[in-house]
C-alpha cells in the first residue's frame, strides 16, 4: 500500500474540530492498514473553515442515494402471486429467532408487511427527494418473479409471474420519472424458499444455473432501463451468518446447537426458535455426495454456500455480457462487505509488535474481505485462505476460474459499517500462537493465531466489553469510526489497482443510533484507551440524551444527532480517499432510506433515515429524520452541481 498522509476532518453536528491524521511510519507493500498518530492542531472555536476552492468536492456525476432491500422494505409476502422467500418460511416457521417489541403481532416478527413498499412506492420517492438523491438501489424479489425459483423460457415465453414483473416496471418507470437512476439488486438474501426444499438452496451447484436464469429475465425484461446491476448482496453475511453462526440469518443453519426439533425429548424446549433442520437433499458440486434431506446443520455448509454463490454471481455476469450489455450500455458487479482491518495498538505494544500487527491486519483483511473480492476480481481465492484452510477449502475449476475473473470489473460494491483491530494472538506466556502448518491446515486451525474484532472482550449476547473501536453505535456488531470508510477504499484500491474500470461503489454505510437494546453513554474505557495512544478523538464519546426514545420520537429518533455525525464523519473520509488518496469511489448508498425489517432484530433496530411506527400505525406513514436532510445538504455542498 502507498504511504498516506492522511488528514482527516471530524465533522460533528454543531461544532467543528480539525485533525490531523498522520502516517507514522511508511509501510510496507502489502500492508493494508493505516497506523496513524492523531494531532490536535486546533479548538472547535479557532477552526478556520476552508473555502470552496480549498475543498476539493466529488465529481457532478457522483452516484448518490439510498440502499433497500426488498424483503425488508416490500411487505405484500404473498399478495399477487409472489411464492416464499426462506425469510417468509423460517421467520413464520421460528418467530422466536427474531425480536420483537409486540408478540400479539404477528407481522412483528417477519416482513409480512414491513414498509408497505409495494403499496406505497411514490411515499419511498418523496424521501429521496429530501437526500437530493439521484440514484436509488434496491433488491428485486426472485420469488415475487418466479415463485418456485425456476426461471423457464418456452417457446419464447417465460413462466414469470406478471403481477411481480409490472411492480418492478413501476419502480423502475417512477425512479426515472423522478429523475433517479435505479441501481438494482438481483439478490438480497430472499432465496426462493421452493429451492431451499428442493436441493437445499445455495449448498448445492445446481443453485448456480438457477440464479443465472433468474437473472437473464431480469436483464432481459429491465435492462433498457437498468443501466447498474448488483448480483449479490454480501455474500459473506448470507452463507456465514445463514449457515453457521447465529440463529441470525435463515435459513437459520447455525451449528452452535443442535436443532431443538430433532432431541429426543422437546419437553419444555422453544420449538419456535433456534437452529433449522428443514432442507432439501444437497449436492455441494456435480457428482459429490448427495446429503440427505431434513438433516442436522453441517460443518463447512457456509464454506460451500459461499463457493456455490460465487459461481452463481459469475454465471449471471457472463449472462450478460454475451447477451445483453453490448447494446443495453449497462455495468454490472458484486457487492461484498467486511470491515477494513486496523493493526491493535496500545500504550505497552512496541514498535515490532505493532509491524506485526500490520500484517495481521492484512491477513485478517484476505480472510473476512479477499475471500470473497479476489475471486471476482483475480479468479481465485487468496492464497493464504487456501493455505490454511487446506483441504476444507473447495478448489475452483480451470473453467470457473475463467468465469470469474474480472466478473467484477466493471465496478466493485462495498458495504462498509464498522472496523477491527486485528493482531497475532499470544500465549498466556507472551509467546506467539504460530499458524497452521500445512498438515495442520483445517477450518477450524485456519485462524488460530489471528484476532480481529472492534471491541477487547465480548460479554452476555455478544455486547461488546470496552475498549471499542470507536463509540457504540445500536448494534452489538458497528461502532462509529470514521476513517473505517477510507483506510477500506486504499485498501481495495491497492489491492485491484488496474482492475476495476468503473471505480468502487459504497452500496451500504449507516448505523442504528443508541438504543434501549445497544448503547454506551459515557464510555470511559474508550476514552481513556484512545487518550493513551494519543487519538482523543476517535473516543467519540456521548451521553444519555443520544439514547432513542420509542416514547419520544421527537427527541433523538428524528433529531437523529448520532447518526447525522456518523454520515458526517465516513462521508468526509470517503471525499478525503477522493481527493486526497486518489482512490477512484464513484458512488454512495446510505443505509437506508427508511426504518424497516432489519433481520433477527425485527422491527426493533431503526436503520433508517425515515421513521415508521410498525406497531400503532397501519398507514406506515414516512416522517423524514434530520439525517435526511442533513445528507441533502452535504450533497450540495460537497459534490459538484452540474
């Protein structure tokens, strides 16, 4: 990675603070984390604002807007013709797994009708007027189109469901009445649940075929209009947290214990929540094993599912680029997430421990981001994925390599939220853990001697213990560190310099605010750590009134403070990587447009830009917070007007 000097503009909501953010030693080629030393170099009050020649803004054809995705947002789960999505079937199948403020509800825990965005379109398109957005992404249901999953095309007919086709016509028809550009989503997490009891869903390669057929309909049927196209959405969190950690994500595979519904004795279990069973017989790859139905969740289904939907991301590109993008003039590519990685330091690590730390950093870096951005990009997997994961990692075909390198060339998404420190693990004795050896290369020896997290220690339901990376944000996982955003652009800058023609694309980047479930106010282990290595700043520090009150909307939740700062301080950086960096970043997606089903958190985490009342008001009226507005002003401040 080149050397930095990074300078970095903390924005807050009422007062400005300038920082200079210092590189403090050059690193080394394949470091990819920025250890930088934090300088106060003046008071909030004897900041000299920079003028409008001084600021370097991002360029007039900036793609700006919000992010959705359909199961989240739509609600009408089965109105018109739309078949079930593994999110209808196993929220309906285990409630339990999701949270919930109101259990007589029974649209509490899924997203039966979550925003009514399939009835009401033209309220979402008024929220975006208020951010000044000029493009909009959102996901497309595979199941509102094809029910069971089966994209046919008889005698030139496909076997599609209209009433889903004429929705997606009238998104797409309203975005570009209103002057947005539609960036679509093929793949949002929302498998056709037929496909999952057929074969399994995404364990098996006949997954692949079935994706790229969906999507030839989608090119097909919306491409003279849809000129960006995302395959999948972060295909990290649907096969990690979907098939083994949790139960977080459905199809609710996690092997953290086994299926309540398969002991011997259910007397006095919750059959309503934990692990899933249900599933089709499977077939990781043509001619291995087929695994028989109903069964048990397996080691290494999410290694699988995660080789099977890179496959699958590839076959549509290839799709497309025979078929259809000569003459319908769009780009298509994947979005991957994961936080960029920041080498652990403290006031005792010594200038040697911290080098290490840098290349942990990386290491950590290939793991949680490569493995999933180097084979669309490169054509394989990272070499030190491969290495110590052994013969627990699947190998791609001379063929498959072909299809998927350079599948995303044509630009590369990135939802970025939070970051980690990452260092070498040590023995109680300060001794080194040493990796794997090659005949000791598995799984579950593959990271033995790598930590990364954004907080020290992680306690009851997975909350974080203090220090954290950066303040609390509402979610046990994001903390609000700014420079997340712009040391993850270099490092996918460096990495793929050359190789990605239309720039990155940050398609997800948001947080929840501090919330009766989440917070910290107050956090004086964060301070105190950050003050020790002399970065005071990033302690970002708050107090009780941040805190959402559900009984007061008036107060944080629509003066949303928090989060107008979080937007402030990742949007500085990503201009900063822009400007500074020369990181070429055509886009951002704020996450998201309005409050809606986010996932195992139900209707209880508030993402949004927009309010919704999900409990007392059947019109799911939209009130725009003041983020939104605030979003609509930096746009015109900091991005060129044509």
């Amino acid at each position: 990675m080149k050397t930095l000097s990074v300078f970095t503009t903390l924005l807050a909501v009422t007062a400005a603070k300038k920082c200079i953010v210092k590189d403090t030693s050059a690193p080394a080629a394949d470091d990819v984390a920025l250890n930088s030393e934090v300088e106060d170099v003046a008071g909030a009050d004897d900041v000299a604002v920079p003028s409008d020649e001084e600021v370097k803004k991002l360029p007039a054809d900036f793609k700006w807007g919000a992010a959705t995705a359909a199961y989240q947002v739509e609600g009408a789960w089965n109105e018109d013709g739309r078949g079930e999505s593994v999110w209808d079937h196993f929220t309906h199948l285990y409630p339990k797994n999701v949270e919930s403020g109101d259990r007589t509800n029974p649209d509490s825990t899924n997203g039966n009708v979550a925003c009514d965005s399939y009835h009401k379109f033209d309220e979402d398109v008024k929220m975006m007027k208020i951010m000044k957005a000029n493009h909009y992404r959102f996901s497309i249901s595979w199941s509102r189109l094809f029910p069971d999953g089966e994209a046919k095309k008889v005698n030139g007919k496909w076997n599609v469901n209209e009433k889903g086709t004429q929705y997606y016509n009238m998104v797409i028809d309203t975005l570009l009445e209103n002057e947005i550009t539609p960036l679509a989503t093929l793949y949002h997490w929302d498998l056709p649940y037929a496909l999952h009891e057929k074969y399994g869903g995404w364990l098996d390669y006949r997954s692949q075929d079935d994706f790229a057929k969906y999507a030839e309909y989608c090119f097909e049927t919306f491409g003279d209009r849809v000129k960006g196209w995302i395959t999948i959405n972060e295909p990290w969190v649907n096969c990690v947290s979907g098939y083994r950690l949790g139960p977080g994500k459905a199809p609710y595979r996690c092997t953290g214990e086994a299926p309540r519904k398969l002991q011997n004795d259910t007397t006095g279990l919750d059959l309503e929540g934990g692990c899933s069973y249900e599933i089709g017989p499977s077939q990781y790859y043509k001619g291995a094993e087929v695994l028989p139905a109903n069964r048990a969740p397996q080691r290494l289904e999410d290694v699988w599912c995660s080789h099977n939907i890179l496959i699958a991301h590839a076959k549509a590109v290839n799709v497309y680029r025979k078929k259809f993008q000569k003459k319908q003039k769009g780009l298509i590519g994947i979005t991957i997430d994961g936080e960029a990685q920041i080498p652990w330091q403290d006031a005792n690590t010594t200038p040697e421990e911290l080098e290490n730390n840098k290349k942990y950093a990386n290491l950590a870096a290939e793991f949680r981001i490569g493995w999933y951005s180097d084979p669309p990009m490169v054509g394989d997997y990272p070499a030190s994925v491969k290495q110590r994961m052994g013969k627990d990692m699947p190998v791609f075909t001379p063929e498959e390599k072909k299809l998927l390198k350079g599948s995303s060339s044509d630009f590369l998404g990135w939802n970025t939220y939070t970051a980690h420190w990452a260092e070498q693990v040590k023995n109680e004795d300060g001794t080194y853990v040493q990796p794997p050896t090659d005949d000791e290369a598995s799984f579950e020896t593959s990271k033995q001697d790598m930590w990364d997290d954004n907080c020290r220690g992680r306690g009851e339901g997975w909350t974080c213990i203090p220090p954290t990376l950066g303040s609390q944000a509402g979610s046990s996982w994001n903390t609000k560190y700014g420079p997340t955003i712009r040391v993850g652009l270099n490092w996918f800058a460096d990495r793929y310099k050359g190789l990605i023609k239309n720039g990155i694309i940050i398609t997800e980047n948001g947080c929840a605010q501090p919330n009766y479930k989440v917070s910290r106010a107050n956090d004086l282990a964060t301070k105190e750590y950050f003050e020790s290595i002399g970065q005071p700043e990033y302690a970002d520090t708050y107090d009780e009134s941040i805190i959402e009150d559900e009984s007061n909307i008036e107060g944080s939740i629509i003066n949303d403070e928090y989060r107008i700062d979080w937007y402030a301080q990742y949007l500085e950086n990503l201009r900063l990587a822009y400007a500074e960096d020369g990181v070429d970043v055509r886009g951002y997606m704020a996450w998201s447009l309005v409050d809606n089903f986010e996932w195992e958190n139900g209707y209880e985490t508030r993402f949004g830009m927009t309010y919704i009342d999900f409990y007392n008001d059947d019109e799911r009226t939209r009130i725009p917070k003041k983020s939104l507005e605030f979003l609509g002003q930096w746009y015109l401040e900091n991005v060129e007007q044509a």
